[in-house]
C-alpha cells in the first residue's frame, strides 16, 4: 500500500472510533458541545474517506485525458473536507441557540469527563502523526485530514469546558463550548479552504518563489534575460513556464539546449516543480506577456 494510503487508512479507523465513542457520551450526558465533536468527528469519517479517494485519484500517472497529472483530484477532496467542516460548525451555532431558547438539560459523570479527555489526548496525537506524514509525503488531502483532528483537539478543550462547568452546577457553560468549537471549525475551513481554492483556480505561487526562479534562470550561461514567467500548482507540485531571450546570433540548435539547461536549473533547485516549459527568444524579442501578467 502506498504510505499516502496508509496513513489515511490510519485516519478512518481512528476517526470510525472516535464516533462511536462520542456520539455513547453524548446520548448519555445529553451534551450538546460532545454532541458537536462527535457530529465532527462524522464529518472527520466522511472527509478522510473523501481524502483516501483524492489521493487515489493523485496518484495516477499523467494520460492523454489529463496530461498535467490527477494532483488537483487531492486539493479538490480537501476542499470538499473544509466545506463539510463549514457546514457543521453553522449547525452547532443553530441548534445552540435553539437550546438557549426552548431550554435543555445536561447530565455528566466522572466517566463521561474522563472519557472527553482521552480522545482529546488522542485527537492531539493523530493530529501530529497525520500533519507531520502531510507534509513528508506532500500530500494537500492527507495535511487537510490532519486539520480535522487538529480542530477537534481544539474544540476537545470547549468541550472539556463545557462538561467539565455542567459537571459543576453551570449547564449554560456546555452551550458556551459547543459554540466555541463551532467557531473553530469556521476558521479552518476558512484558511484551509482558501488555500485549496487558491490551487484549483490556479492562482499564482509567492512572488519570491518566482523571483527565485527567474534568477535561477539567469544565471544560466547563454540567458540574455527571462520574462513572462507563469505558474500554477497541481497538489503539491508546481508548473511553470517562462520565456528566455538569447543572442539574435544564436543557432536554433543553441537555443534549444539553452532552453533545456534553464529546465534543469530550475528543477534543480526546486524539486517541487513538475514540469516547466522554456520558451527560447532573440533578445529584441517583445515582451508581451509581462505587460498583462508582471511578476
């Protein structure tokens, strides 16, 4: 299995787990901040199977239907992730405020607080085992997945709050934490979902990253100068292309290895680059692109 695979196999266990064991807390207290991070944790379920189907897809090689690659199929299912988080974050406010009005009653145990912190213990160390194998295998689903358990520990500490206050005679304070979590899970999908958005309507890299490109380009022997650099991502990978003048004295056959050395210059250097296109030029060459698209 491939490790992207099986770390998110990973995360459906732990996430088919977590549900079962809060969704029996929450009919037994009538908690609605554990009824909220169970409802989350359902949510988690349904996001890290949409993960697993993401990364399946990614990791097809380029064909002829898609010739840059299926690396976008992995942004897609972390934005379909953050919009269920979004989604259930305005259900808690909803049924928040309904409580506060028509009234409610919570009734927690010893049992039921030690159990609330156990998967809070839990969800921190699934958080960082997911995140930390993200970012090693570059994986956009695998680092969203994380998140879900990352605003679930958060939301753990409202929810710990919350029973931990209804415990002790202050049953508003579960309401208080159900709409913190909320809160939470608004704000990750968010800054997560825009960040994937970003990626799927090809928004450009850094300006840094390109201005590093373009130097890593010039300092190319046979490069007069780089212009009409453009890029765009594809799951963790970046494509670009770009135009290099040379000498108007310069052999077609030159110009064609010029423009494979500047390839390989920049793929050197950034090895999170897929594929980049080189456009050879004479130097008096117009620079029409730069004027629509300046870097």
């Amino acid at each position: 299995m491939h490790p992207k695979l099986r770390v998110a196999a990973t995360s459906i266990a732990a996430n088919a787990g977590l549900v079962t064991t809060e969704v029996a807390v929450a009919w037994t207290t009538g908690s609605l901040s554990v009824l909220a991070d169970a409802f989350h944790s359902g949510v988690d379920l349904t996001g890290s199977f949409v993960a697993l189907a993401g990364i399946q897809m990614a990791l097809r090689a380029a064909d002829a239907r898609y010739a840059y690659g299926y690396g976008r199929y992995e942004n897609a299912a972390a934005l379909i992730q953050f919009v269920l988080i979004a989604i259930i974050g305005i259900v808690v406010i909803q049924e928040a405020v309904r409580r506060y009005l028509f009234g409610f009653q919570v009734h927690v145990t010893p049992l039921a607080l030690g159990v609330v912190l156990a998967t809070f213990v839990f969800d921190v160390a699934l958080f960082r085992y997911i995140a930390r194998r993200g970012q090693a295998l570059r994986s956009s689903a695998l680092e969203a997945d994380s998140y879900h358990f990352g605003t679930d520990a958060v939301g753990k500490v409202g929810v710990l709050v919350g029973v931990g206050a209804a415990y002790l005679g202050a049953p508003i304070m579960d309401l208080v934490g159900a709409v913190a979590i909320a809160t939470a899970f608004l704000v990750a999908a968010f800054l997560m979902g825009r960040k994937n958005l970003q990626v799927l309507v090809d928004a450009s890299p850094p300006k840094d990253f390109l201005g590093a490109v373009q130097e890593a380009a010039r300092r190319v022997g046979g490069v007069v100068e780089v212009h009409s650099l453009r890029g765009r991502s594809s799951g963790h990978q970046v494509l670009l292309d770009l135009a290099v003048h040379v000498s108007s004295g310069t052999s077609l056959e030159a110009a064609h290895e010029i423009a494979h050395a500047v390839e390989a210059a920049i793929k050197e250097r950034f090895p999170g680059i897929a594929e980049v296109v080189v456009h050879a030029e004479p130097m008096h060459h117009e620079r029409r692109l730069d004027e629509t698209h300046p870097t």
